[in-house]
RNA sequence: GUCCCCAUCGUCUAGAGGCCCAGGACAUUGCCCUUUCACGGCAAUGACGGGGGUUCGAAUCCCCCUGGGGACGCCA
C-alpha cells in the first residue's frame, strides 16, 4: 500500500441543512488532527446534494463555527484548492458524466420506478417478512426500452448494479451461482462484512438530476486524493456501497475508520430534542472554543500519559487512531462545564475573562438592543438590572422560583400545554431569521395553528423566558434574547411541567402537603441553585436528569 | 424484523494474560481552608452485564446469551 507512506489526505464533509453540530465538530477534530499530525492536508466539502433543505445560510454557519474552534481546512469552499469546486452542486457535471460512464460499462442502469410503486414494493416484502429493498424490477427490462421512457420525458433515477447471489430474492438472470459478499476493514474494528442481499441497487442520481451522497461521496473522495475517510459509525452500512462503487469505477478505495456517535444521556445518537447540538449554542451560551475542543477530544480518545486539559496542538500532536475508544461517549454537558470553568480560571487572565464577559452579554449590540425595548421602563442604571436581569441569565423562571403551575395555557390542560409548547421550539428550532417581524409572525402563526389568542398564549411564554409578568413586549423580547436563548428556556421548562400533578386546579392550593414529585421552588435567594454563581450564563440544557420524556 | 457495530464506576475512561480484591477525571457525599459563596486540598461511595470455555493464571483471548446503538430513503 503506497498510500500509507504519502501524508494522508482527509475530509469533513457536512451536510448544511440547519445548526452547525456538535458531531460535525467532533468528526472534523479527528480528521484534523488525524492529517495534520502527519502532515497531511484537511478538506471541507460541502455535501449540498439536497436540494431541498440546503441553504448557504448554513453552510455559512458550519464553517464560522469551525473557524470559531480554530479547526483549520486546508482546502475548501472558501478558500478553494487544487480540486475545486468544494461545493457539490457545482460539481453537477463531474457527477453526470460518472453517471454515464457506469450506465455505459454496465455497472448502473435507469430506473424509472415510481415512489407509488416503490411504496407497494416495500410493503409487500415487508409483508414477506422481506428486507425491504428495490426488486430490481428496472434492472432486467430492455434498457432501450427504459431509456425511451426516459428520452419521453419519465423522470428517472440511475441505481447500482449490485451483484447478486442466486439466493437473493433480488436475484435475476444476472445473478451469479454463490453467495456474493463484500467486505472491508475498518481501521478501528478489523475486517465488516456484508452479504449483497442485504443491499439495495442504491439510487446515485435523484430524477432531479442531483446525484445521491452515495455516488458523490465517492466521486469526490476518488478525485479529491481522499486517502483516508474518519466518519460516524452511523455509516459503516453504506460502506459496502461506498466499496462497490469504487469497484465499478476501478478505483482503489480509501482507508475507512469509523468513529463513535456522541450519543444523548440515553445512549441514543445524540439529538437536538434531548441535548444542546448547534455549536452556536454552544458559543452564545458562554462555552469557551478551547474547552469546546478540549471536551471534544475527550470523547473516544485519551492521551496515553492520561493527561486531561489538552490544547488542539497537543492533540494534532498526539492523536492516534491506536488510541480511540469504540464505545459511544454520552456527551455529558456536566463535565463540560467543569472544564470550561477550568479553562476561565487558569488559561485566561482576568481581562480576557472582562473581554469575554463583554463579549458574550455586555457587548453593545446585545446591550442597545435591549435598551431600545426597555428604555421607557427604568429610570437609573440599578433598576435595569433589577427590571430585566433575564436578560442576562441562564434560567431566570427557575431561578424566580418557578414550578410549572403558571406555565399552563388558559383553558388547556398540562398535556396540551405541552404539546402547545413543544410545537414553538419546533417552530423556533428552524427560524433561523429571528428578527422582531419573524418573530411576531411566528407567535401569530403558532396562536392560530392551537386556536389561542395571544392574551391566552403569550403570558405563559413571557414567564419561562423571563420568570417574570412585566416585561417588553414579547416579540422583541424575544428577538433581543435570540433563537439560541428561546429555544433553550422553553425546553427546560417541558420537564417541569411533565412533572406537574395530572388535573391541576388553576388555582393549586397551596396546603402544605404538596405532591412529593414537584420541585423545590423555594423563594429566590433561599434556593441554593438561585444564587450559585455557577448557573450564571449557563443556560439548564435538559441532560440526564431533567430531559422530558421523548 | 433483518444486517452491522459496541459492551469496565451514574458519566468520560485507564487497562493490550499475572503489576488489578481494577487506576484517574466529572458528578455525588463528608471533612479541611474560609466572615459567606466559590476556588483549592483531603477522603468516601461507586464498575469489569451473564454463562461457558482456553490457560497454572482472564477485565484482558474464544463461543453463546443478554443489553445498548446504528443502518435498512430519489436525507446526508
């Protein structure tokens, strides 16, 4: 193998359909630091092949983010190089000629199924006790005769032709007499295998004319000088189809490594609905970018003098993929934590600390933007404070105290008011323009979809964002808070209100023997919580112990 | 359901046959420092999923089970 003995030549290559997450961070760090070690070079590919969801807004965001963690690429959309375009949808004709050129050899053919009958397919396999998969039924027509289809105007798709054993149920004339398998090593577990009955004739081209990851993956790792591919275990299935595909072009594949998924408290893939992803989260609430990649690191890989605190350097230095753990680290934001507060008290001084502050809440934009909304509410500097210090802190409705009772909606009971405020984060989720107007339409368009008038709606809100009944108009106070801050409150208060006792009285007596279940909301100051200078700036994320019930 | 991957304290992990009645870190608890809180220091609680092998000897190797995860899209 020639290819270990060059510098190794990697990628990350995110998706850009909504936040810069925290996986795409953890990735790109490997693969970082796997080629800068040895002098290698680090890709950024954006994989936009989706036309639907993809946005340069999030590209944007991905690559601020990773400049942000000071993850440097070495080519990219950016910054161009040798094998640009970066950009797969600039890539388009490179993609359709590869197309051509495997229709042309045999190795793929047209399809001109229709997702009715894909759907019917499926369900009849699955009926079969089947896996589902595509029958094939294109693959042995008369291609003439599907490309006439075609040449009339039938949207079609280019599949795979994946070799086939006589035991496969997709098995045709074509089907060769022994099981057929494809296997590769993964650098991390050794030799996977997989029989080809268990994979579908994958789709390379879409009927829109986009290629699907699959065939640009490959395309681009082949031409991009792709040496080695660090990506999620999420992945290893498609692999064989990855292999398959460098056999039908005749190239020789990269080295595969398949990293471990972060994973949520639960040990699920890790997920916005369960845990903070979105690395701008991350940096709005406070998270310093050395700390962020210090932790990232962390996960599925130790130093082998057990040292803890390690710059990106360190790592680029001693990273090894002889020392990367299988198992899927659950992303424990408390350790993070700890090791941001480590970072703030022995790596800056304390005017970095003044610049930091002043950066992440006292910087004039956050500062005008609030006043502009609270100016006519005080009259000296201290009442600014006392008036609105949720503006400035994490969890401020349970720092006020709060229990949940007051968060329910007028007229509904804890159950809808969940599911009502469930459906605002989703919506808040993807406003990625959060402006005042946006803002405004959004809560307009949210009250219609439940049926609710704003007076009814908008106090509940108010309250989780602020723990308090008097504040700016909500709107605007929301724009001034940010996406990253709304979406935060108003899932930390979900768990909250799951815990409520089932029909409560709008007007909970307040006996003194109250459900053993519902949190201590003793008055602020009394709490040990409401003054713990620790909960300043970081914002409660629902971890293990708070995170509702999927 | 099928295929694939994984499996040490609650969490991140050390451990590549004897150095391990399993070490470190976070979290938790207690004590010390301290006018308070925090920081810091000290200490405690706490794990090799189960069963079979192999071996003089297994957390470490093999098999089975169990558990967890991922993938089964004209999404990546």
């Amino acid at each position: 193998m020639t290819a270990s003995t060059r510098p190794p030549v990697v990628r990350i290559a995110p998706s850009p359909t909504g936040d810069p997450h925290v996986g795409t961070a953890y990735i790109a760090l490997f693969n970082y630091a796997f080629a800068k070690q040895q002098g290698g070079s680090f890709i950024l590919r954006i994989e936009d092949t989706d036309q639907a969801r993809s946005t340069r807004q999030s590209e944007a965001m991905i690559l601020e983010s990773l400049r942000w963690l000071g993850i440097q690429w070495d080519e990219g959309p950016d910054i161009g190089g040798p094998s640009a375009p970066y950009r797969q949808s600039e890539r388009l004709d490179i993609y359709r000629r590869h197309v051509a050129d495997l229709v042309a050899a045999g190795e793929a053919y047209w399809c001109t199924c229709t997702a009715e009958r894909l759907d019917g397919v499926r369900k009849e396999q699955t009926a079969r006790k089947e896996n589902p998969g595509y029958d094939g039924h294109c693959r042995f027509r008369d291609p003439a005769a599907v490309r006439a289809e075609i040449d009339a105007g039938t949207p079609g798709v280019v599949r795979l032709k994946v070799p086939r054993g006589a035991n496969d149920p997709k098995a045709g004339a074509d089907a060769a007499s022994h099981d057929v398998k494809v296997a590769f090593v993964d650098r991390l577990r050794g030799s996977v295998e997989f029989h080809t009955r268990e994979i579908d004739d994958q789709v390379l081209q879409k009927s829109d004319g986009f290629p699907t990851y699959h065939l640009a993956n490959v395309v681009d790792d082949h031409l991009m000088g792709v040496s080695h591919v660090l990506r999620g275990e999420e992945w290893i299935s498609s692999t064989p189809k990855h292999i398959l595909l460098y056999a039908a072009f005749g190239w020789e594949a990269p080295e595969f490594a398949h990293l471990p998924l972060l994973r949520n408290a639960d040990k699920s893939k890790v997920s916005k609905r369960k845990n903070p992803v979105s690395l701008r989260w991350f940096r709005e609430c406070g998270y310093l970018p050395d700390a962020m990649v210090n932790f990232l690191g962390m996960m599925a890989f130790t130093f082998a003098d057990g040292r803890e605190i390690f710059s990106l350097s360190d790592f680029v230095q001693h990273f090894t993929l002889d020392r990367v753990s299988l198992g899927g680290p659950v992303f424990d934001l408390k350790k993070l934590l700890w090791l941001n507060g480590r970072y703030l008290r022995e790596k800056r001084s304390d005017d970095e600390v003044v610049a930091y502050l002043k950066a992440q809440l006292f910087n004039d934009g956050y500062l005008r933007s609030i006043v502009k909304i609270a100016k006519e509410r005080f009259e000296k500097s201290d009442d600014f404070i006392a008036y609105a210090p949720w503006f400035f802190t994490a969890s401020p409705y349970v720092e006020a105290g709060g229990d949940g009772s007051d968060l329910l909606v007028k007229g509904r009971t804890k159950k809808e008011t969940l599911a009502i405020l469930e459906s605002l984060v989703e919506r808040v989720d993807v406003a990625f323009d959060f402006s005042e107007e946006r803002v405004k339409a959004l809560l307009e368009l949210w009250c219609a979809d439940h049926g609710m008038t704003p007076k009814e709606a908008f106090m509940p809100v108010r309250l989780l964002l602020s723990g308090k009944k008097a504040t700016p108009g909500l709107p605007e106070s929301m724009a001034v808070l940010g996406r990253e801050r709304v979406r935060t409150r108003i899932r930390a208060v979900l768990p909250l209100i799951q815990k409520l006792p089932e029909a409560p009285k709008a007007d909970a007596s307040k006996a003194d023997a109250p459900k053993a279940d519902a949190p201590k909301a003793d008055a602020p100051g009394t709490s040990p919580k409401a003054d713990d200078p620790k909960a300043v700036g970081e914002p409660k994320p629902p971890t293990s112990t708070t995170a509702p019930r999927a």
